[in-house]
C-alpha cells in the first residue's frame, strides 16, 4: 500500500514544528500524508516587526520547504534569492542585520499588508501556503501574539536580537514567552487534537526551548496533547549530545541541562507515549522509561526525510495497537 492511500485509511496527522529541524520532518511527512490531512502547527514565538513588516520566519520557513522553493543551503530564505533591497538599506545605514532577500520581503510585504487590513495571521498564511501550491495545512500556533525573550548576561533580548543580531553568543539564564498566558491556541489545531479521527501527533525535530515551548505555554495545548485520541511521539533533535543546528546545546549548557535524549523526553514528560532517538545515541535507549524506536534521524536528502516521516508513522501504529501507550495526565 503506497503512503498516500495509508494516510487516506489511517486519518490526519498533527505535526508541531519549527524551524529548520522541523520543516524537514514535515516535508517528509507531507510525502506520507496526502493533502491537508496533514496538519502542521508552527511556532511563531520567533515572529517581530521589523522595518515596519511583520517577520514570520518558522512559518516562512515550513512553507517554502513545502513549495520546494526554500534554499536548501541555509535551509530559510528562498531558492535563487538576490538582495537588491539589502544592499540599498545598508548604504542608507538602514537596520540590515536581519537580512530579507528580494523574493522573501514580498512576502512579508503581501503578510503585513493583509494583517494590517483586519485579517487574522491563519488567513494570511492560507492564503500564501495555497498561492504556492502548499496543499498541507500550515498553521500559526496563535493568531495572538506570544513572543520569545531571552534573559542573558546582557539583559533581556527579544528572541531575533539574540539569535540573529548576538549570533546567540550571549550567556542565557533564563527563556520566557511573553504573551502566551494570555493566548488562545489555534482553533483548528486544538479541534485537530481533538478529532477521533486523529492517527498521530509528531513533535518535530525541533528545539523544545526556543520552538515546541512557546506553543506548550500556551493555554489549552498542554491538555489537547494528553487528552488528544492518538499517540503522541516526539523525535529527539540532539545527536551525540550535539544540536544538528542552532544554539540547542550551548542553551541546555548554560541552563545546567544534561546534554542527553533522556533530558529532551523529559521536557515531554507526561505528554508523550513514545521517542524516536538517533542511531548515535542507542545506548541512551535504557536511560529512558517510555517506548524507544532507534532510527536515523539527521536528514540530509529527501528519502531521509520520507523514511523518518514513515518511521514516526508506523511507530504510532504499533504504540495504538499494542496498548504500549504512556498514560499522560493533563
């Protein structure tokens, strides 16, 4: 049975995801389940105004991933991007050091424009995944701002101020998200959690603290995982106690984090059934009180992206099969 028509028999498919990381494992996954029968729930914890225009760079990032224009050596950004733009605002002496490319400021050109007119940031996003051929369903964890702010050694910095102006070089003490306690989750993906027609949710490959923790902040999606019908799976984003990308382990250093898998599940604790570790860390497997299945979980082209996407799939299947399920508590 090819993927398709097992997605079509099995049910939709909730994904929550970042940036880089996880915008590969939705690729994947958006081989294995057809249409919008796959459901992903992006972080916009990293979302700011810049230069006047909304930035919402997670989202931009899943779905050019999905449209097949993404440049895939940064993995952000657009494919064949130019910087036209860039160049004239630096000779201004203009805020460049978030760089928008040509082909990417249309975007949050067309983004703010529509946001300004009284839309909501699910209406814009639909419309922009649907004009670029994105048939997944793509989705803002909140239509309400919740922001990410970094406490350092520097002081408080909004999330882009540390990652992208310090290149994530200052000392953090402390992660928090502003605005989520007063958030409302997405409707859509809370009634997606809730629909017994649901076959798994995925916690992408994505750094918990910076990327899956503003949308658990947020009010309600703690109880929609754990009351949710399917299992619900997280894959590890550290690999031989290193991130593949991004300043995951220098955080988890600072913080006095172990740098293991078993750190990561617990970050989880009580709202997953089961973990997908990489091959590199299968010796961690005992270390962990919960369903283990050990794959390859680095994606470097687009199989692996597919066969880690089936991997989580099938592991679902077993753990609502096999009655291996963790018992979650809200």
């Amino acid at each position: 049975m090819n993927d398709t028509r097992r997605g079509e028999a099995r049910g939709h498919v909730v994904a929550l995801c970042g940036g880089i990381g996880g915008a590969k494992l939705a690729l994947g996954l958006s081989h294995a389940v057809p249409g919008e029968q796959l459901v992903i729930a992006v972080n916009t914890g990293d979302d700011f105004e810049h230069l006047g225009l909304h930035i919402s760079p997670d989202i931009d990032t899943v779905v050019y991933t999905l449209a097949g224009i993404v440049n895939t050596e940064s993995g952000w950004g657009r494919a064949e991007e130019s910087w036209c733009f860039m160049e004239a605002l630096a000779m201004l002496g203009g805020e460049a050091w978030f760089r928008l490319g040509d082909k990417d400021l249309a975007t949050h050109v067309e983004r703010t424009r529509r946001l300004r007119a009284g839309e909501s940031l699910s209406t814009v996003t639909a419309g922009i995944r649907k004009r670029l051929g994105v048939k997944a369903c793509v989705l803002p964890m909140s239509d309400d701002p919740v922001r990410t702010t970094v406490e350092t050694g520097e002081g408080v910095l909004p999330f882009q101020h540390y990652f992208v102006r310090r290149r994530c070089e200052p000392e953090v003490r402390a992660v928090f998200y502003a605005g989520a306690d007063a958030a409302r989750l997405q409707p859509d993906i809370a009634h997606a959690l809730a629909s017994p027609h649901l076959w798994a949710v995925i916690l992408c490959p994505s750094n918990p603290y910076l990327s899956l923790g503003p949308m658990l902040a947020i009010p309600g999606m703690r109880e929609a995982l754990t009351r949710s019908a399917a299992p619900v799976i997280a894959v590890t984003p550290l690999v031989g106690g290193q991130a593949v990308k991004g300043p995951m382990a220098k955080i988890m250093n600072e913080l006095g984090i172990d740098r293991t898998p078993a750190s990561i599940a617990g970050f989880y604790d009580g709202l997953i059934d089961g973990f997908i570790l990489d091959r590199a860390d299968a010796a961690s497997a005992s270390d962990m009180d919960l369903p283990i299945v050990i794959e390859q979980t680095v994606m470097v082209t687009l199989e692996d992206r597919i066969a880690l996407a089936n991997a989580c799939l099938s592991f679902a299947d077993r753990l609502a099969g096999d009655g291996s399920r963790k018992e979650r508590v809200a």
